[in-house]
C-alpha cells in the first residue's frame, strides 16, 4: 500500500535500515533449538556472565499490510537485538540493532502473507517487545500485541468468530531448527469440538510460520475457539481476525494453561465488551467477574449465573463506561478466556488476560499519525498501587516530559495522565510500582483525517525482576 497516496504518516525507518547486516540464522537456530528461551527464564546470572533471551511474534500479515516491531530497553547497558523473519519459505535476518539504554524503537517487518511472523533475539540484557500491525489492501484497521517470550507444546485461543462478515485465522509459528508436528481442534458455540484428518500432526519445518483459515472448518459461528497441540518441538500461536465491519484484530494465545484468574484491562471503545470464553475440558465452567472502573467495582452483569457446558467456545457481552479492567476467575480445567472490546468508529481490539505485577513497559499501539494514545491502570488489589511513569523515547521522538507518578485505587481502573501520555505516542512507556501491583494496556486511535480511523488495544510486556531498573 502506497501511504502518499492514502495520506497516512508513518515513522521512517531510515536509521534502523542502515543497521542491517548479514548473519546466518542456521546459528540462531543451534542456540535455540534445544532449550526454551525466553524472557521470563532470565536470572541477573554471575559476574561476566551474557544474558541472552528472546520474543516470538507470530503476527501474520498480508497484501501490502505494515507491521512494525516494537522494542523497549529498560534497563542500563545498551543491548543486542536481532530480528529474523519467519514465514513459508527459508528464514532471512531483517535487521541487526544495538538498542541504546532507556530507549525504544520501531524496526519494518515484512509481512506479505497470513503466514508471518518474527523471531526476536536480544543478547547483554532485557528488551520488551511487540507489534504493531497496519492492515493493507485486503482490510482495514491496525492490531497491536506483546510477543510470547516462551514457547510450548499447547497453546489456547479463545478469540474468533465465523459469521458472514468474519475472516478469522490461527497462526502458528516454529522459531526453532527442528521440525514441529502439531494438531488443532476447534471449540464452537452450537456444535461438538472439530478435528480434521487435514489439521490433524500438520508437519511445520525449522523457522517456518503457517496460518489456518478458520472459515474452512467451522463456518457461521459466533464464538469460535482453538486449541493448538504439539506432539513434537515447540509453537508460538496467535490469532487474527479481519471484519469487514470492524478492521482487524489479534490476541496472542495462552501458553499451557490459563491463570484461574485474569485481568483483561482495555478502554477508550464505544463501551461495549465480549468476553470469549474457551472451555476445553468436558467438565462445565464456573465464572465469576468483577468490573473496575474510575469510580466503582462490580459485578460482571451475565456472569453471576452462568455456567458454559464442557468442549465448547462462549461470548458474553457486556457494557462499560470509559478505561475498565475486568477481573475474570473461572472455576475449571482447561479454560482460557480473551476480552474483545470495539473502537468508536469500526476497529476492534482483542487481549488475553494477564496477572498483576509491579514492573511492566506498555509498548506503543499507534500505527502513524494523526492519533490518540491511551493507557489503562487496572488494580484488582485491595491496597492502592503507587507507580512511576517514565518514558523510553525512540529514535525520533523530541522533547519528552520528566516522570510522573499515578495512584491507582485499590479495585479502581485509571486512565494515564493524559498531558503526558500524548507527549511521545511512539515511545515506550516504563511504568514501576514502589507499592502494591496493577495490570496495564494501552489503548489509542491513529490514522484517517481526525486520528480515529483505526483501533489497538495491547496488554503490556512484565518485567522480570532481575531485571526491573532501580
């Protein structure tokens, strides 16, 4: 898509373009092949030691869409990072960066197909990392979601829908250099879970990303979940959704199994909120939610009483009224659960649950300019939580305002301080608790001629505490 010619502006990626060299990604593939590697498994280690991690990012793509990379360092010394693109055919380095402490970036990622994705390895200290994807000629909107610092043999994805106006795909990813053999089976709200002989041990070689049409197998659902297994090696997965009458969207799936209690943070939408509920054992399922908003806490209105039967995928919708969390515990095996909420012009926005924690970097959801960034401060906690905010410019970004610090009430949902949160929309944002904890996201609108055009919500990315800055 020619952005002149649409009149959307998007950031140059010059400086970062400048950075990339040639290295053989047959290496990255020996380091990573035999263990796990992520971001949560990272300890401060000893003296001289080169801690090293990385991020999976199955975000998919298409005809002439943008998906940009989005990088944070916290911390205090610069840090390698290495960009590889992962899809159909043979893997290729996209870029080669030294991401500078305390600041953010943004690096191109190509993404022609629904089959995409990005491997990201970062060496001598901790990056946050995400993306942010702009729909091309085959759609309209932009989605926004973390990386998975982790990969595993069972993923859920409780967020799809089939209905005549829904194009709905599970994209799944190997970044590692041995072949994974996997199946998907596919939870509805009117029928018997789907298993297909076609679907069924799918052999996906070394550093390859496949996408699966889920029109294909269960057409004209409203709710429609996926649980991806692998009997060999080890998936990232995720899903996206493209609606004619609502842009695009994507969620990253659960890895394993979900938290029994989630938090699903999300704001600035028209106020109208579905819950996707995935219950992938036989047993039914107990559900309990609480809303937090600016100024009250209560109950979720639908779930009081509900009870979804075993084997099968559920919607519920709800209202709220301005930056909300909804704290969801479900009582049962094998439930996942994801928070679909709808911008105020056609764009939607979908985020899994996560648990509170006290160091997060909230990753920008823009995709260009005009726009309007947000960010939710959820506390589910029964004491305030008191936070810093502090930004990590990129590259480009100019005057930047000071830290500033934010109570969030104890059972309370905030929206950021607004002078502040505008002041870099394509910065990251640091946000650190000195007391209790919160669950954050950010929420914005960018593009079109008022800057509404299109709509992201993204969970933000944990610190782990090894590495969360004094």
């Amino acid at each position: 898509m020619d952005h002149a010619e649409t009149g959307i502006v998007v950031r140059s990626r010059g400086q970062v373009l400048a950075t990339i060299v040639v290295v053989a990604v047959v290496v990255a593939g020996a380091i990573y092949a035999e263990r796990d590697v992520g971001a949560r498994d990272l300890t401060a280690g000893p003296a001289g030691a080169a801690p090293s991690g990385a991020w999976f990012c199955p975000h998919g793509g298409g005809p002439g869409w943008g998906v940009t990379i989005e990088l944070a360092n916290p911390g205090t010394e610069p840090v390698h990072v290495r960009l590889t693109r992962l899809g159909r055919g043979k893997p290729s380095v996209e870029a080669d960066i030294v991401l500078q402490p305390g600041q953010s970036d943004a690096v191109p990622a190509r993404a022609e197909d629904r089959g995409s994705g990005t491997l990201v390895e970062y060496f001598g200290g901790f990056v946050a990392a995400g993306w942010v994807a702009l729909a091309g000629s085959d759609a309209n909107g932009v989605a926004a979601e973390p990386c998975t610092p982790s990969a595993g043999d069972r993923w859920l994805l409780p967020d799809a829908s089939t209905l005549q106006n829904d194009q709905a795909f599970v994209v799944v990813m190997n970044p590692f250099a041995a072949t994974a053999v996997f199946s998907l089976t596919l939870y509805t709200d009117k029928s018997q879970p789907i298993r297909t002989e076609d679907w069924t041990d799918v052999v996906l070689k070394p550093f390859r990303v496949q996408a699966f049409r889920l029109n294909a197998k269960a057409l004209g659902y409203d709710s429609v979940s996926t649980v991806v297994d692998a009997t060999v090696g080890r998936i990232a997965a995720s899903s996206l959704d493209l609606t004619t009458t609502g842009g695009i969207r994507s969620s990253l799936g659960y890895l394993g199994r979900a938290p029994s209690t989630v938090v699903l943070p999300a704001g600035f939408d028209q106020g109208r909120t579905v819950l996707s509920v995935l219950s992938s054992s036989p047993e039914r399922v107990a559900l309990e939610g609480s809303l937090l908003e600016h100024d009250a806490s209560q109950p979720v209105a639908g779930l009081a009483d509900s009870s979804p039967p075993g084997e099968s995928a559920r919607s519920f919708p709800t209202t709220t009224n301005g930056p909300s969390g909804i704290v969801l515990t479900a009582q049962g095996p094998g439930v996942a659960v994801a928070r679909r909420t709808f911008g105020v012009v056609s764009d939607q926005g979908s985020t899994i649950g996560a648990v509170p924690s006290a160091a997060w970097v909230i990753l920008p959801t823009v995709a260009g300019s005009p726009n309007h960034p947000g960010l939710v401060l959820a506390n589910p906690g029964t004491e305030p939580a008191k936070l810093t905010l502090t930004y990590l410019p990129g590259l480009e970004a100019g005057s930047i305002p000071g830290p500033v610090t934010v109570t969030v009430p104890a059972g309370r949902a905030i929206q950021g301080p607004s002078d502040f949160i505008v002041a870099a929309p394509e910065s990251a944002i640091l946000a650190i608790a000195s007391s209790g904890t919160f669950v954050p996201a950010g929420a914005s609108y960018s593009l079109g001629r008022e800057g509404s055009a299109a709509y992201a919500v993204a969970l933000g990315v944990p610190i782990p505490q090894a590495w969360v800055p004094s």
